[in-house]
C-alpha cells in the first residue's frame, strides 16, 4: 500500500524540517491552491473526497466547512480555523505521531482549510504534556513565516493568514470542540450548547472550523492529487488511508496506516502481532475508550465507519484497546468510567452526578459488595446518562458505551463478581 | 496529610516586569484581556513551579477579571498547579491501555519508593505525584512523565533506577 499520511514517517527517519518535507513533496498541494484554486475549488474537492472526521465523530469534513457562512454574506471579522491537538481519549496514540514526525504535513493541511473556509487565524490547540510535539510544530512555524508560507501575502497569492500554537492547560473535555473554544478564550472548559454551531459562531463569536489534527494532515494530498485518487485508497465504502492503533496484550502494540476498511482481524494479528503467549482476545474497543466492546465474533468486519456503526460500536479514533481473558472486564469498564467521571465538567446534572453514582455501583461490584439489583441500576444509568439529548456533550454518552456493551457481552462476569462476592480474576 | 513541605514562596508577591511583558503580549491575540487568563496563569506558574494566592490576585488584577472568575479557571484546568509542587511533577497515566498493562502495580512501586500517593510531594521536594488522562503512548504501556520527559514501558527496575531502592511492601499482587 502507498504509504500517504505517514510517508515522511519511519522508525530509522528523523522528523522532517521544511527542507526534507519539500524535497519528499511538501506543500505541492498548497502550492497548487495558491497558483490555480479559488477557495471554492478547494471545497468542492474536499467535499468530493468523502473525507470524515478522524478525531472520532467522523463527521464529513467537506460539509462541515460548508456551514461556514460566505464571506460577503458575513459580517465583516476573523474566521478561524482550529486544529484539535488534544489528543487525550484513553487508548489513542495516533495524532502525537503525526505531529512529532511531521509537523509541516498538518501545519500545510491548515493552511489550505484556513484558505478553504476564508480564516485568517488559526490555532493548534495542543495538549500541554505534548512537549516535543509543541517544540517541533513551534520549529515549523518559525520555517513558514520565513520562507513566505505563513503571514502576509502567502507564496504572492494574495492570502494571508497567522498560525498560533496553544498549548493546553488539561483537562479532556477541551477535545469536546465547543469546549475547546472556550478553553481558547480563557474560560472553564464547559461545552456550549448546540446551536449556534460553532461554524456560525465559534471562538470570539466568529466563524470557527474545528478540526482533527489527522483529518487536516490529510487535505494537502488531497488537493494535490484529486479526490478520485483519495476514494481509491479505501476498501470499501469509506476514503483514503487510517491511522490504525492497537494497544493491549498483543506482541507488537503500535499504529500504523492503512487503508480505510482494512478488516479488524489482519490489523490485530498481522499488524499488531497477534495476542501474547498466554492470553486470548475476549473483546476490544474499536476506537477509544468511548467506543462500545466488540468480541472475537467481529474480527472479519471492515474498519469503515458504517461497518463499525451497524455491529453497534463506533470506528472513533481508529486506536483499539485489546481485552484478553487474563483482564477483568468489570475492573475494565471501572477503570474507564472512573476516568469520565472525574474528566466531567460538572455542568450538566446527569454526567456530574450519573458517572459517580455508576463508577460507585461498579466499584461495588469488583470489590464484592455488589448486589442483584445493581445489574438493573446499571442498565438505567445506561438508559438515562447514555440518552443523547440530557447534556450538552457526548461525554457521558460516550462514557456509556463501553458499559451498555460489557452488559451485553459480558453479562456472566457481572454475576459472577456478584454471586461469588469477590472479582473471580483477582 | 501531604508530606509536601512549604516551598519558597513568591515574597513580595507581585508579578516580575518580564511576566507582565510576556502577559501583555498575549493581550494581542485576543480581544478583551480575560482571554489570556489562562496563558497568564501558565506564563506566572513557568518560573514559579505553582500559583499562589497572591499571584492569583495580582493576574486578575492586571487582567481586569474578578480573581473569584480567575479562580474557577485556574482550578479547572489538572496542569495548573494551586499549590507547591515539587521540582518535577510525575504525571503517571492511569487510563485503560496503562491499567491493563499493569500501571496500579507500578503506581504502588512508585508510591512506596518516594513514600507519596497522589497529591503529595516527596519530603526532599523532588517530586509531587499526580494521575493524568491517557499520555497518548498506549503502544508503550505503561507510561508517566517525569517533568518534561515522557518516560514508557514502566516496569519495576525503570522505577528503581529513576527513583532508588523500591522499599519491600507488603500485599502486591500480580
């Protein structure tokens, strides 16, 4: 497979500076845009390409952007692109390698969506602990303005646009998108209520794109080569390549791409090496720690979006989590809701209050104290915090997942913490 | 009770020239000064390891925001400190792919050779111990970082040469 987002990446390669990246075929794309692309072509190829969302929601990227209101339709002020570098779902490792490896590709792919959407500013919001990823993406920048790819008058087309780099202060709801604006503006990182959408009426009140830092890294190919060949790259029904994880038990954890639609089974034993000695898949989670268990029965589904959707998980960050049978799924799912509980805002009632009481209920059950009666009061918070609708965020809906799912697969485990009074894998 | 001792704290209490210089030019990126609340409080807490009352207070001040407001930020955000820490913070991953990888066995193993838990700071202030979501280097499990340093594959020996002689606890499992 032609290797596209990870090109410039390899074990025995040194990050790539502008020299390298250009001489590899950096920043064509943009070069093109600038010499013979109105922002509408942009979008129109963006839009052909079939591109989604890869920071999870797998939103398509092309209509995203279209909700950005004309320019002469607008009130005049800044628009802002956004680049989500907040990486921080539980079990996902991809986007830190994209930007320690090759800054230039993603800062590239913004500046083409800031032309695309009209912005004039834009932001890696990344998160602080990303310390060699800030520095290399600060190293980039300071490349781009001094060779004309970042500023006034970009490559002499007329555009011009200032690239910032915020490192975070935590926290993992700033990866929520309307969070993360009000992270940008200073504020509590509490998720805004939907509409105004932030394409309307984002950071400052202005229109705002958000987007994931692998989504971005893919736009410079895509302009650069056309959305024919973008929808080529996949197997099935979903475009381009995917940066897959797998983490866990298995002998050779680690992330590489491959084509969207790659089956699930040759990423986990060819790619990932198969599971330890000693230990067998029970289960896993396709895409984060938000993302409802799959077993062994799913293995030969396609990684597309609707493939994963209609087994009744979601394909979200591409990254998995491997159960095996050594692993307590109940210890699991606690470890898992223990984090969302205490990654809650605390604004809406059912997280700040719903994810406690089910970290507590689980807790009960690992350490033997549980009852009958906690399956059914698992199964209502499921029903009641799970439900889109009672808050502001995916957060707590997304904290669901993995609980309403282990419910399903892992029913007898539950019980048998119960009835026997003690975890039966301690 | 924290073992964490009172650091030098900030005497005089008010912001040094070169941090309202760098505060002021974060005031250019946006467009009422509450905006650069947090790069504020990140710009004071650089050089001074946390944010102290006084420093609080001052940077509401100069930002023209109520230091009740600059306070709900301040306390919202895990990487801004609101009290001593030490001269390093670990920050030990305790997410999903680190616990099934066996990260509660090494947090123990760290705990007992600094004699901390979370929250704490070592008696000779080296170090605080925090937990922090996902590291975002689940290939590598377990992993923490030890200020700046993302430090993976944590087994026993890795904590016993970054931290000395794990004292004989009673109890592990695994």
């Amino acid at each position: 497979m032609e290797k596209v987002l990870t090109r410039n990446i390899g074990l025995e390669q040194e990050p790539t500076n502008l020299k390298a990246y250009e001489a590899n075929g950096g920043y064509q794309g943009l070069r093109k845009a600038m010499a013979q692309m109105s922002p509408k072509d942009c979008q129109d190829v963006i839009s052909a390409s079939n591109l989604r969302g890869r920071g999870g929601a797998g939103f398509p990227t092309g209509m995203k952007w279209s909700f950005v209101p004309a320019a002469e339709k607008s009130t005049p002020g800044h628009r802002y692109l956004v680049c989500n570098a907040d990486e921080m779902e539980p079990g996902t490792f991809k986007d830190r390698l994209l930007m320690e490896c090759d800054p230039h590709q993603l800062i590239e792919g913004m500046i083409l969506a800031a032309y695309t959407i009209g912005a004039d500013i834009s932001y890696i919001f990344i998160r602080g602990e990303y310390i060699v990823a800030i520095q290399r993406l600060r190293d980039a920048l300071a490349e781009c303005y001094g060779a004309g790819l970042l500023g006034e008058n970009i490559l002499g087309s007329g555009y011009s646009l200032h690239m910032h780099v915020h490192p975070s202060a935590g926290r993992y709801i700033c990866g929520e998108e309307t969070a993360l604006i009000n992270a940008l503006e200073g504020k509590r990182a509490n998720p805004r209520a939907k509409p105004p959408f932030p394409q309307v009426s984002g950071l400052w009140g202005r229109p705002t794109i958000v987007n994931n830092v692998e989504t971005l890294c893919n736009i410079p190919h895509i302009i650069d080569r056309g959305a024919d060949w973008f929808k080529t790259l996949g197997l099935g029904e979903d475009a381009g390549t995917k940066l897959f994880g797998v983490s866990g038990k298995v002998n050779n954890p680690g992330c590489w791409e491959l084509p969207m639609g790659t089956p699930i089974r040759e990423i986990i034993e060819q790619h990932a090496g198969g599971m330890q000695d000693g230990y067998q898949l029970k289960g896993f989670l396709p895409g984060g720690g938000s993302t409802d268990f799959l077993t062994a029965e799913h293995l030969d589904l396609a990684m597309d979006y609707n493939v994963i959707g209609a087994a009744g998980s979601r394909m979200g960050t591409g990254t998995m989590i491997i159960l095996d049978d050594r692993t307590c799924p109940v210890g699991m799912v606690l470890n898992l809701i223990r984090f969302f509980a205490h990654e809650s805002c605390g604004f809406c009632t059912p997280c700040r209050d719903g994810l406690p009481w089910s970290r507590q209920v689980l807790q009960d059950i690992e350490e033997g104290r549980g009852q009958p009666e906690d399956l059914e009061t698992l199964a209502y918070q499921v029903r009641y915090i799970g439900a889109i609708g009672n808050t502001h965020c995916a957060l707590a809906p997304g904290a669901m997942e993995p609980l309403q799912s282990a419910l399903k697969y892992f029913y007898n485990d539950f019980k048998q913490h119960i009835s026997a009074g003690r975890c039966p894998y301690h | 009770m924290s073992k964490s001792q009172m650091i030098q704290t900030d005497r005089g209490s008010v912001l040094t020239a070169q941090e309202i210089a760098e505060i002021d030019a974060e005031l250019g990126h946006v467009p009422y000064k509450s905006g650069a609340a947090i790069d504020a409080l990140k710009i004071v807490q650089a050089k001074r390891g946390w944010v102290s009352d006084e420093c609080l207070q001052a940077i509401a001040r100069h930002l023209e925001m109520s230091a009740e407001e600059l306070e709900g930020v301040a306390t919202f955000y895990n990487l801004i400190y609101r009290r001593p820490v030490g001269e390093k913070v670990i920050l030990f991953c305790d997410s999903v792919s680190c616990w099934i990888c066996g990260c509660d066995d090494i947090k123990q193993k760290i705990s007992a050779a600094l004699g901390v838990d979370y929250g704490e700071t070592t008696a000779d202030n080296q170090y605080t111990l925090l937990p922090v979501p996902c590291l975002g280097a689940c290939d590598r499990a377990p992993v923490m970082m030890v200020g700046d340093d993302l430090v993976t594959h944590l087994d026993e020996a890795k904590v016993k040469a970054l931290f000395g002689d794990v004292k004989v606890e009673a109890g592990g499992d695994q």
